[in-house]
C-alpha cells in the first residue's frame, strides 16, 4: 500500500511541477489587476488557519481601506458567483464567506470558483475597492497577486510533509519560494533566535526576516443566538462540538480552563443534519451537571445557527478567535506600504 502511495505521490509532484514551470515560463499565463492583491494560502490541505488570518487582514486595514474578499465557498450547493450577505445561508455561500461577512459587515465578500471573474467584476462594479484578498488563493496561478501570504501550521510544517496522497501537500514544497511572507501558525513556545534560525534552516534563500510566528488568543464565548458574553468559562462542563480541521490548540485551550466532558467531532466543513442535532441534543439533556454548556467554533456557530428551536433553553455558545503576530507593527507597515504604493 506504501509503495502505491509513494508511486501516485510521485506523478502527483510531475502533474503539479510542470504545471508551475510552464507558469514560472510564462507559457501559462498569470492574469494582472489594476487593484493590490494579496493571496492568503498554505501548501498544505487545510488546517493552517488561512481565514482568521484573512480576518486579521480586514482588522488591521480596515480603518484606511474598502476591503473585498474572494472565496470559493467550499462545499456550497452552486458554483455561480455571488455577494455573501449576513443573511445568506451556508449551503449557498458556505461556512467561512459566512463566517467573515457577520464578523466584518462592511467588508465586501465574493464566492466564486473562478477567482478572475470575481476580481473582474470587483473592478468593474466596485470602484470603491481597494484591497482584493485571495482566501486560499496560493495555487491560483492564473492570477497574479501583488503579496503571497504562505500559512503553515507549527507543529506540522509543510517542509515536514509529502506530496498527497503519501502526505497532505498540494504541491512540491519547493514552492515556498513564490511567497512573500511565511507565517508559522499555532505557535505556543516562546520564539527566540534559535526558534527562527531552525526553521529558517529548512527554508533555503528565503530571508528569515520575512518568517512571522503567529497565535491564536481566544476570546470570551458568546451565545451563539442572543449574543450574550460569557465572563468566565471555568468549573463549567464543556460538551465541545467542532467540524473544523485542526481541533488540537482549541482543546487544549479548554482542558486548561474547564471541564472537557465530551468532544463531538465532525469533519472540517461539516453541515450539520437534524439527526445530528438531536444526537447533540440529546447528549446534552443526559448530562446531570447544573453547569453545563455546549461550545463550539465560529466557523460551526454560523450552521448552528439555523437550528434555534431545537436548541431552545439550551447553553450553546461560540468561542471567537484573534490572531496575534510577533511582528504585527513591521508586518502591518508592509501591508499598508503595499496597498498605498498600488
């Protein structure tokens, strides 16, 4: 089975390699804008937090820009490009566009397939604008962005990993070389020279001085329907519901602040079924526990949402996320740079 593994991994990296030649050669040809554009991605499948990164984007810029964002919508039920609204449902715009738009109300958001459609009929529709962001956009070579963001997870570095199907790899990871910036995501450990000397190491010719160290700092919970803070999470018994790819830092998270009863994990992206409901449900009225609560992501938040009867006299809350960088002065000074010079 390993050999086989090694043999599809091995055409896998052929397919993908010629394709970035002929665009390194220009023979497949990268599409410009008259807009900035910066692509937030990773080389690996999933996990890395590219979105909250892509929110970190909007927060930070804000302020000094009309920020639009472009996303696939992944696993919606259209292809067709469309304005995600706050009130769009998940299964036409998918969770993270939906995710972004109730956060970021101003901020304009795209779902598309075809990303050079979308920028297209930013600049044709949206002369406001003056920041595109590529949600997952770093093997998108048919359009060229002004700054690649390149997000790999700490604990598992793409330069750690194989190509699919043997590993979790798009792509050789050679092609770290395209980015701009690298941001090692989920970091816990304090950060000193050697830290960024040992992974600048595995990085040959890419200035560690672009290598950036992010965390993730969680936020108090919030009810998921009647918004209501929740001051203090700890004592409390936690029934964890997730559907995202890396649950790891968030448990940890919540062992070291409470009482993790239970865990229900469902795959990243996961839309959430009536049956699936009732199994929470039930689970939830079993527990003989007066401090009981249900927690989940923000990304499940928004498809739990539509289940309010069911969750009616039931503490259900979502745990919201920041991003914290090491360099976030330098690395902001470079964003606005960018922007303000195109």
């Amino acid at each position: 089975m390993k050999f086989l593994l090694i043999l599809f991994s091995i055409v896998f990296d052929f397919i993908t390699s010629i394709r970035n030649i002929l665009f390194d050669l220009r023979i497949l040809k990268s599409e410009t804008f008259n807009i900035p554009i910066i692509c937030v991605g990773n080389l690996s499948m999933g996990g890395n937090g590219k979105t909250p990164h892509v929110d970190y984007i909007i927060k930070k810029l804000s302020d000094m820009y009309n920020i639009a964002v472009i996303s696939r919508g992944y696993k919606r039920k259209n292809n067709m490009l469309q304005y995600v609204d706050v009130n769009s449902t998940v299964e036409d715009v998918g969770d993270e566009p939906l995710m972004i738009k109730k956060r970021r109300p101003e901020t304009t958001v795209i779902v598309s397939n075809n990303k050079a459609k979308a920028i297209t009929e930013i600049v044709k529709n949206k002369p406001e604008i003056d920041l595109v962001l590529l949600d997952d956009g770093y093997q998108h070579r048919w359009i060229k962005p002004g700054l690649n963001l390149l997000l790999t997870n700490y604990d598992k570095p793409f330069y750690d990993d194989n190509l699919f199907p043997l590993g979790k790899l798009r792509e050789n990871r050679k092609q770290y070389k395209r980015a701009d910036f690298i941001i090692i995501t989920n970091n816990t450990k304090e950060i000193d020279e050697g830290t960024v000397n040992e992974i600048s190491s595995n990085l040959p010719g890419f200035n560690k001085d672009r290598i950036i160290f992010s965390r993730i700092e969680y936020q108090k919970p919030i009810h998921i329907f009647d918004k209501k803070i929740l001051e203090n999470f700890e004592e409390l018994d936690i029934i964890l519901i997730t559907g995202i790819a890396n649950a790891t830092p968030l448990l940890k998270h919540i062992k070291s602040k409470s009482n993790l009863v239970h865990h229900m994990r469902f795959n990243d992206h996961h839309n959430y079924t009536s049956s699936d409901i009732n199994n929470i449900v039930s689970y939830y009225s079993s527990l003989k526990s007066a401090k009981k609560i249900i927690l989940t992501t923000e990304k499940d938040s928004v498809k739990l949402i539509k289940f309010e009867k069911e969750f009616l006299n039931i503490k259900i809350f979502y745990l919201p996320i920041e991003i914290e960088l090491n360099k976030a002065k330098n690395f902001e000074k470079k964003l606005i740079e960018y922007v303000g010079t195109n």
